[in-house]
C-alpha cells in the first residue's frame, strides 16, 4: 500500500490557486533579513504610520464599555448608517443601511461577492494591471478569470471597446479598482460613464468597484462607479479602512450593494466568518464620523514620496513611469532592460519575475513582479515606506540596472 499523502487530499480549486507573490517576495524578504542580510523591503502595501489616536481610543472605550460579544453578522446599526451616511455626503450615492454589510477587511467583501454571484463557469473580468487577490478570489468561487490588458501609454485604463470584446454570454462580473492597484491609475467620471456604457448593453453582469484607495487619490475624490447614471443597481461597491486610515491590522470593510445582492453577501459572510470584531466595528464609526486632518496628512506624505520616486525613476536609463495619480503604489515599465545581462554574474534577465528575484538576491531590495498583476512588463513598488528606505531602495535598483549591459 502506497504510504498516505496529504497533499494528494486537496481540493482542485486549493490547487488551482497559487501564493500571492506579494506574500511570498515579503516572507523571502524577511527571512533574508533573519539570516543578517541588508535588505530593504518595498513589496508589501501597507501605509507606514500608526491608526490615527482618536480611533485607538474609540477602539479602547469600545472594550471598556464591553463590546466583546458577538454582533450582527451585517455588522452593527451604528456603523452601518455611519457608512451609508459617508457614501451619501462623500460620493453621490444613496444606500439605506441594509443594503450594507461590514465585513473583516475589504478582501472578505470582494470573496463574499464573489461568491454571491459567481456559479462554475461564469466569467468575472479583471482590467490587468489587477490586484494579486482578485484572480485566486474568483478561481476560489469556482469562476472564470477573463484578463484584459491595458499599456502603460494608456495610463492603464481600459478602452471601452477592449471592454466591449471581452463579454460573453457566460460574463457575470467586472470588477474596477480606481484608485488601481498596482498601476495608481484613477479613472475619470467620464471614462466611467463610457465603460458603463458598454456594461448597460450586458444585462447579466453586475460591476464590483473597488474604492479602497478612495483616500490616497492626490487630485480629489475619484468617481464612484456606482454614481454613473444606471448603475446604481448594476454595482457592488467595495470600501474599507485599512488604507486612508491606517488600519490594515484591524480588519475593517464593507460592501454597498441593492438589497437583494446584499442579502446574499450577508448569507455568504454568515457562513464563514459571521460578524466582524464588536469593538473595531466602533473604532471604525469613530474614523468614518471623526476629523480627517491625520488622514490628509497621511496622503500628503505619499504625495510627497510619490515625488521622490518618480524623480529617482525617471533618471534610470530604460525605465518608463509616469506619477500615478492615487494608491501609494509605483509600477514601472522594464520591458526594455529584459534581455539583458547582468556583468557581475553574467545570468540574463529574461522576465520581471527573474528581475525581482535578482534585485532581492544580489542586490538586497524586494520588489514585486508585474506578472503578478497580470502585467509581464512592469514591477512594483511600494512607497507606504519611509523616506529613508525608499532613498536606499532606489539606490540599490539604480546601481543593479546601472550593471546590466545592453
């Protein structure tokens, strides 16, 4: 009898999705850095400051006052209206409280559609350059991932005839990040109302807008796809605080959707996790209803680092970027510099993920392949990194390019 294998029990779509490579380049990252390595880590999306004091405290008097029990799997009425409250003063958009439902960080309100809407075989279209998550997500639900590329020249926005191509009749799902991750592209009002122009003619497929960048948008805030005339019911939107307020930790989104969308999201979220925590779920109302004056601050900074970067960039001989206009993400085109040969170890650099890999092995900087996201030209960067590390940084990945012979 053939001895027993545990990894032979798992299930197919376990196995059809692999390790975000932002997770796998920080670990390796980190256990560089255990080994005595210098290493200077730019992969991980994760703003730099701490939760601004006033929703600490909140967070404290919650548990003083006992908010340690279960909630409401949709989440607490409070926050629920507080949200609602924000999308009507914030981005044109009426949502009553049960069309909201307060989930353990954004990510858990993308899985919960996902898996609200998404049957074997349905397609769900993703605008490369893509969030890593949002690929596994769908696989993880049992639909289709349909990749449509955007360039660099296009500012990584999607044309709406390249939209229009991908349907099929199998098509269930688009889902729009603006402010985008990786790319920081930001789309505008009108770019929206063209996209959903083409979504209106589509009647099976319903948007998930992924606003959770909202508030690390340089130039105002972005449009909210939801707000596009005749989309209101066609959309899910997705928010959170884990970006604009610092909270990555805390594990605090949301979703907006009409009621009976939101309704399943509710029996999804029921199932696997029920309620997010009591107390956060305060600290978060205390964020939504609260001063802004951290969170401006906290963008400026990017603002300022976004500079930074782009001006180191732009001084390195085959590399294209332009400043993204939101996230604190920077996602260089390198297409030219594959190819080439490294003249320390003579290995050629033949795609992003070896470059990243070299950078991180011989050069001592973690970044992340643009592959990843769908994009097999760029890399990314983090800038939600000290000004310090990211001057480092951009020190070592100049000096690497700088050795790649032409």
């Amino acid at each position: 009898m053939a001895p027993f294998d545990p990894a032979r029990q798992l299930s197919q779509r376990t196995a059809a999705v692999e390790e975000a490579a932002i997770l796998r380049m920080a670990q390796r990252a980190r256990d560089l850095k255990a080994q005595g390595r210098s290493i200077v880590s730019l992969t991980v999306g994760e703003p730099d400051f701490d939760t601004p004091v006033a929703i600490r405290e909140a967070a404290k008097q919650a548990l003083d006052e006992g908010h340690t029990h279960y909630g409401p799997v949709a989440g607490i009425p409070e926050l629920r209206a507080a949200i609602a409250a924000k999308h009507r003063r914030e981005n044109g958009l009426d949502y009553t409280a049960a069309e909201i439902v307060v989930s353990n960080g954004a990510k858990q309100s993308i899985t919960n559609v996902a898996f609200s809407l998404l049957d074997a075989g349905d397609e769900a279209i993703l605008i490369a350059p893509f969030w890593v998550a949002y690929e596994g997500i769908v696989r993880m639900a049992g639909g289709t991932p349909v990749i449509v590329p955007t360039t660099a020249a296009e500012g990584f926005k999607l044309p709406p005839e390249r939209l229009a191509a991908a349907f099929t009749p199998r098509t269930k799902l688009i889902i729009i990040n603006s402010p985008c991750n990786p790319s920081g592209a930001i789309y505008s009002r009108g770019e929206l109302a063209a996209l959903a122009s083409v979504i209106a003619a589509h009647p099976s497929a319903m948007v998930l807008s992924d606003e959770i960048y909202e508030y690390i948008a340089f130039d105002g805030i972005p449009a909210s796809f939801a707000a596009i005339d005749g989309m209101r019911e066609r959309t899910i939107t997705v928010n959170g605080c884990s970006k604009g307020f610092a909270m990555t930790g805390w594990r605090l989104g949301w979703s907006a959707a009409p009621e009976p969308v939101a309704k399943a999201i509710g029996k999804v979220q029921g199932t696997f996790t029920a309620g997010a925590n009591p107390f956060v779920q305060r600290a978060a109302l205390a964020a939504l209803e609260g001063p802004r004056d951290e969170v401006e601050a906290m963008r400026d900074q990017y603002r300022r680092r976004r500079d930074l970067v782009a001006d180191r960039l732009r001084q390195m001989p085959g590399v294209g970027f332009d400043p993204p206009p939101g996230s604190f993400y920077a996602f260089p085109e390198v297409s030219r510099l594959l190819g080439r040969r490294d003249r320390a170890t003579g290995a050629t650099i033949a795609t992003v993920d070896e470059m990243c890999d070299w950078l991180l092995a011989h050069h001592g900087v973690a970044t992340v392949p643009g592959s990843a996201f769908g994009d097999p030209a760029c890399i990314r960067l983090s800038f939600a990194a000290s000004e310090a590390d990211l001057d480092e940084g951009l020190t070592r990945i100049a000096r690497a390019f700088a050795g790649l012979a032409g």
